[in-house]
C-alpha cells in the first residue's frame, strides 16, 4: 500500500467519521424536537448538509435565514450540546 493510499483512506474515514457524527447530532435535535422539527426540516436538513460538506457560505446562509426567521429554531441549534460543538470546531477550523 502506498502512502496516497494510507493518506487518502484516513482522510475518507475521517470524513466519514465527520458526517456521522453530524448525522447523529441532527438526529438527536430531530428527536427532541419533534413537531416542531417537521415545520423547520428544510431549513434544518440545509444546515446538517452544509455542516457535513463544511461548505461556510452555505452554513452561514442557512444559520443566518434561521436566526433571522426562525429564533427559537436557532436558540435550539445552539443550546444542542452536540451541535454546539460541532459548530465551535468547524469556526476554530475557519468554516
């Protein structure tokens, strides 16, 4: 195995391991919001997608549009432990 190849597949598990974890965080807001979740899922799914691909204009479009018209959706957003985090790595990173 060469080495493009012991980079590139850590860097895909990384990745992988990425979206999992963003996944799994978006899930437990899902959860925990229930109903209210169905009314704001587009919004929401625009967020998770943006965060999982790092894309910081599409994050930042998304965020600001939930603040802006959704406050208690954004509060949510960042009062959840784990997406909270999630969001303060990928600002730490430049996204």
């Amino acid at each position: 195995m060469g080495d493009q190849e012991v980079f590139s597949s850590k860097e895909e598990n990384k990745e992988e391991k990425h979206a999992e974890r963003v996944t799994s965080a978006f899930n437990s807001l899902e959860h925990k919001l229930g109903e209210r979740f169905t009314k704001e899922e587009e919004r929401v799914l625009g967020i998770r997608e943006a965060a999982i691909r790092r894309d910081k204009a599409e994050l930042e479009k998304h965020l600001g549009a939930a603040k802006k018209e959704s406050s208690w959706l954004y509060e949510e957003l960042m009062k959840h432990p784990e997406i909270s985090a999630i969001m303060q790595e990928l600002s730490i990173m430049g996204f």
